[in-house]
C-alpha cells in the first residue's frame, strides 16, 4: 500500500447531545476527521453511531454542539447544503431506484453538477446534450472502477446484494465528494463481497484522495482499513486512537465483550 498523506483537520464535531424525547443519543460527543484519512466509527448496536452521521448529513438537527466542516461552523447542517459542500453518503438500507439500471442510478448523484437549465435538459439539445454527455463520460468511469461494467444496463432490483451497495457507492461517488460517510457498507455481505467492498473503500480513499467516514461492525475490516478510529457506547465517546490504541482500550474490550478485563 503507498504511503498516503494525512491533511489538516475538514471535518469537526464538538460536543454534539442530541435526545429524541427523554432518550439521549448521543450525548456530548467529539472528535475530528482529517482530510484523505479513513476514519471509523464504531460501538455495540444501539450505540449512536448511525444518528451521528444523521447529524453531520443534516438528517438530524443536534440539541447541543457544532459542527465545522473546512473552517465554516455549523449548529446544524443542511442536507442539500451538505451534499453541495461536498459531503456525500450511503445508507445502510439501500435506497436505490430498484426498477432503474445501474447507470441511471449513479447518473442521479450528478444532479447537483448539472448546470443548464431544465427547458434545455427536457428537450435534451445544445447545452443540455453537452453536459449530460459529460455527466455520463464521468459516470462511465466510476462504473470502470467499481467493475460493474457487465451490469451497466441492469435495473438494479435484479442485481445481488452485493453489487446493489456497489451501486449505491458510485451514486455517491458520482457527487465527487470531499468526505464520504459509509453507513455499514458491508452489512450482510459474505467474505468476497467484504474483501471487494474493503478494497474499493480503500481505492477511493487513495485514488480519488477522497475522506472516508466509516460506519462498520466487522473489527477485522475496521482494524484494517482505519487509519483512526472513535468507540461510542450507549451515545457516549468511550475511545479514540488508531487501530492498535483502540484494541487494546480496556473500556472498548469491555463495552464489546460485556466484561471488565
């Protein structure tokens, strides 16, 4: 693996308390995220981990802290103002149109880049049939990189699990994000899938230069592609280091084995 280098600091999160009625999710939580790193989050199911993204990605709105995303600060964030800074996302439930083909999913992670106006797009000459033509080259590459060239045609609901999370990976791709948070890219895969799934993550992190936050409950993957890691538990920080520092954390063996050691 080449030797890659970590930035400064693109994304911030200080002292984030969100509550849903009584319940905390997450309570008081910091840390940041430095540019070109593979960064993941982990912790027990129930941990908070996916309503933290949710409150980077604008999903939720936190009771509590701020968020700072290259040096501008934010109480909240906006979805679309999110996605137009340059933050995309997958989800863990796919949210893919199933009866679409696979180029014309990714090609929907292009619609912040398109410029002309939509009299143009719905008659599709001139400027419009320029820039879609661009829009596809660009779509046709990452198509190329994730290797479902076979499958370019194919509505998506036909496809294996497997392929269909690679497919939700190029749409985010295709917004050519700055950060891309993964929410469980592997869930429910088996071995092959991860293997391939791991090395596309790292490939984007390397190739692209793109910054991944990583949302994943295999620790094999986590300890392998991390260059740091954060531990929630029951919605507070418990660890923050790299791989080797959070492996051997007392407080992390604890929270994932159930037992003090």
């Amino acid at each position: 693996m080449s030797a890659k280098t970590i930035g400064d600091v693109i994304l911030d999160v200080k002292n984030i308390s969100l509550s849903f009625g009584g319940v905390k999710a997450l309570t008081d939580i910091s840390f940041d995220v430095r540019e070109h790193e593979v960064r993941a989050i982990i912790g027990p199911n129930g941990a908070g981990k996916s309503s933290m993204l949710n409150c980077i990605n604008g999903v939720y709105t936190p009771q509590q802290g701020t968020i700072s995303f290259r040096g501008q600060t934010f109480d909240h964030m906006d979805s679309h103002q999110v996605a137009v800074m340059g933050i995309a996302r997958t989800f863990q439930n796919l949210a893919l149109f199933k009866g679409m083909s696979v180029i014309d999913n990714i090609m929907t992670g292009r619609n912040l880049r398109i410029k002309s106006n939509l009299f143009w797009q719905a008659l599709r000459i001139g400027p419009a049939q320029r820039e879609e033509e661009r829009h596809r080259e660009f779509v046709e590459h990452i198509i190329d990189f994730l290797e479902i060239q076979a499958y370019r045609k194919t509505p998506v609901g036909q496809l294996p699990y497997g392929l269909q999370k690679r497919v939700d990976l190029g749409r985010a791709l295709a917004m050519e994000p700055r950060v891309l948070l993964l929410d469980e890219p592997m869930a429910g895969m088996n071995v092959e899938e991860k293997q391939d799934m791991c090395r596309f993550v790292l490939d984007v992190n390397q190739e692209y230069g793109t910054t991944v936050v990583l949302i994943e409950h295999d620790m094999g993957v986590v300890m392998d592609i991390s260059d740091r890691v954060v531990v929630l538990d029951y919605g507070k920080k418990i660890g923050d280091g790299t791989p080797d520092q959070v492996r051997n954390n007392e407080e992390v063996i604890s929270a994932y084995l159930g037992t003090s050691h």
